[in-house]
C-alpha cells in the first residue's frame, strides 16, 4: 500500500503589531499551508488579547487558493471577524494575479461584516488602517514588508 504525503505549498509569514496583524503571503496556496496558517493566526491574534483587530496582507507571486484551501480559509476568515477582525487592507504591488486574486480575496469576505480594501502600496494601507483608529508603528510595518521575501 502507498503512503502519500501532502506538502505545504504557499509561503507566509506573520506578526502581530500592537492590534494589527500583518501577514506577507507568497502564493500560490494549498490546504496544508492554509492550516498552518490558522495556527499561527490565531496563536497571534489570541495571545495579544485584543477585542478588535485589523489585517494589512502582502500578496506575493501567484497570490491564489486552490478550491479547497479557498473553503478552508472562509471558514477561519468568519471566525476571526465573530471574534474581532474588523477591517483588512490587501496590498496587490507584488501579485502576479491581481485580478483573479482580487476577486478571490472578495469571495473570502463577501457577507462577512469586516471592511475589505485593496491597495497598491504599504503607506495606502497603514494609512487607511490608522484612519480606522488602529494603533500600529509605520516603521515596523514597513520593515516587516522589507526583510520578507
């Protein structure tokens, strides 16, 4: 009997800036990846305790899901807005794909109560995230997005 193993496909990372989650996303992504990622989200999100929060997501490369990682992620998307996730800036400078991936990202979020807005730069997006009243350091947003691939 043959042993198949699934591998991760997709890359990320994530910090959690005071109450703004920010995650440079290098696509394209399988499940296996996804599930990781929900792990480090939520180990993130809910140890800095906070009731509202909002995300700033790089798209990098060939920034899709495939179906099933897609499935995955709504569900763990609606979690996160029940428990506080409020607004999300998606940066598409680095996407190979921006308008599939654009209305993949839309797809996520549709009837979800967290505001979605899409950017080309990293300024855009902390500036529209601070607008929104969140506190994060421009500077450490900045480096964050500069030292990952």
């Amino acid at each position: 009997m043959a042993t198949f193993y699934n591998k991760q496909h997709g890359e990320f990372s994530l910090i959690m800036n005071q109450d703004v989650v920010l995650t440079n996303a290098v696509g394209p992504w399988n499940l296996e990846c996804i599930e990781q990622f929900g792990i480090d989200y939520a180990t993130s999100v809910y140890s800095a305790k906070v009731s509202r929060w909002a995300d700033i997501i790089m798209l990098q490369g060939e920034s899709l899901l495939v179906p099933d990682a897609e499935k995955d992620l709504q569900v763990r998307i609606a979690r996160a807005v029940e428990t506080g996730l409020s607004h999300v800036a998606v940066v598409m400078c680095k996407s190979e794909v921006k308008t599939t991936a654009k209305l993949q990202m839309k797809r996520l979020y549709r009837n979800l109560p967290a505001e979605l807005a899409f950017f080309e730069t990293v300024q855009e997006a902390i500036d529209w995230i601070t607008e929104h009243g969140y506190r994060c350091e421009a500077s450490v947003i900045e480096a964050f997005f500069d030292d990952t691939p």
